[in-house]
C-alpha cells in the first residue's frame, strides 16, 4: 500500500508509521539494555501531518526513555531527559532542567549520522553522553528531509527495524530478559558478603509485596520463579534470624539453574 493521497489514507499512515518508528525504538533498546543501560519504555508518534508539530519543525518522532534514578544519576536533577527521534533531525539527547524553563529544542544536543543510523550507532552516541552530556553531539540542528514529505519513502526506510508482535510487547520481552540476566548474575556471583541492611518491618513486607506483584504481572516464566523464591527465602529469614541466611537460599539454587 502506498500513500499518495495524505488526508484520505491519514488514519492508515499514522498507525504504519508507529508501528515502524516503534520497531526502531525496540532496536535501538534492545542495544540499550544488552549493555545494561536502564531502559524504561519507548513511544512512537506518526501523524506526519500534525500541524503542531511545526512549531518544532518536525512531523513524527519516537523516545526511549529511562528510569529516573539513571536519569539522576547522569543529570543530577530532577527534570526531564531522555533520547528522542525526530523524523526529520534524527538523534539528540535533550535534558530540560527542572523549573528552567527551557524547551527541548534549547537543550537538544544532536547526534547527526543521518537519519535513521544503526542501533549500535545510537547506543555509542548515549555513551558519549554519559561521559559530558553539556558537549556530546552538536548544537547544531541537522536536516535530513522536509516536514509532512515522503511518508513511503520513510517507512521503507524504518521497515527494517519492524518487529512483528508490535514494539510495546517487543520492549517488554526485551526489558525482562535484561532484568533476568542481572538478577540470575547478582544471585550466583562469587565472594559475596552477607550485608547488614536494617529494615523496618513495613518496609520488608513492601519488598516482598512487590516481589510478589512481579510474580503475578511479568509474562517471564524465570522471573517469575525467580521473584517466587526470593520472596520465600526473605520470608523464611525475617522468622528464622540471621543465622539462617545460608539455609534459605532457593532463589540462588534456581539461578545456578539458569547460568
């Protein structure tokens, strides 16, 4: 299907277009997370012919974003930031301040590379970022095509990066294989202490709430045992004492399963 008549075909192309965009930002994550960056969810928006949009002088665009205690960590404040598409720029990294005021166009440092480079491309470019988010990339905005023009010609360019299950399911799948590989290496690495964490009783019966909502929500099949057990073993030595911590040990019995 091809669409040369923009208005009659709008609602087609806008969900053609975010399915693709949505494919390339699982690509992009999916790099992301192999190198244990903390994804927290992707967007996609396709309506290339949104007339707000020329305010920032783009159409359509996609985001990855990421939780907020990495976000602190490479910022150190609490205002927004992350790594946005734009359909007719590519890459940049933007970081609005908190209360500063400033729009993402102010803070946007830019990738370039062209418009769509390869995932592994985008993942050295948040790299660079870590290193001095105020220098990485160029203020300097580039142009790679014209607003509301050539929808087919960018959707052939993005079909390459299209996942079949859908983007969000795509990022899902991604992110608890991320969580599962981190956890089953912290339950079975080598020389561990045991720590001397005080808790209050609320807040041990929150962490194992929480372990039980994993439980029941994720899809993973490993986690959720993973999630299972560890709830147990927590259980067992919040009753037991500390002189138990090496008798209830299933979560990492059923880790060193998984290696």
């Amino acid at each position: 299907m091809t669409y040369t008549d923009a208005e009659d075909c709008s609602p087609q192309l806008r969900g053609a277009l975010e399915s693709v965009i949505g494919g390339y930002m699982a690509a992009v994550a999916e790099v992301l997370l192999t190198e244990e960056v903390p994804v927290a969810g992707t967007s996609a928006y396709g309506d290339v012919h949104d007339p707000s949009q020329d305010d920032f002088a783009g159409d359509v665009e996609g985001s990855v974003e990421f939780t907020r205690a990495f976000s602190r960590r490479l910022v150190g404040d609490g205002g927004e930031m992350g790594l946005l598409w734009c359909g007719v720029s590519g890459w940049c990294f933007f970081h609005i301040p908190e209360g500063s005021g400033r729009s993402l166009v102010d803070s946007a440092r830019w990738m370039g590379s062209g418009l769509t480079p390869e995932p592994v491309r985008v993942a050295a470019f948040l790299s660079e970022v870590r290193l001095d988010p105020r220098e990485a990339g160029s203020g300097e905005r580039p142009f790679y095509r014209a607003p509301h023009s050539d929808p087919d010609v960018l959707l052939r360019r993005l079909e390459a990066f299209g996942t079949e299950s859908g983007p969000d399911d795509a990022v899902t799948r991604l992110r608890d294989t991320a969580c599962r590989r981190r956890i089953v290496e912290a339950l079975t690495a080598e020389d561990q202490e045991i720590a001397d964490v005080p808790l209050h009783t609320g807040e041990l019966q929150a962490l194992t709430d929480l372990l039980e909502h994993v439980e029941g929500t994720t899809p993973d099949d490993i986690l959720r045992e993973l999630a299972r057990r560890l709830t147990r073993d927590l259980s067992l030595r919040a009753r037991d004492g500390v002189e138990s911590v090496d008798e209830h040990r299933e979560a990492f019995s059923y880790a060193e399963e998984q290696r």
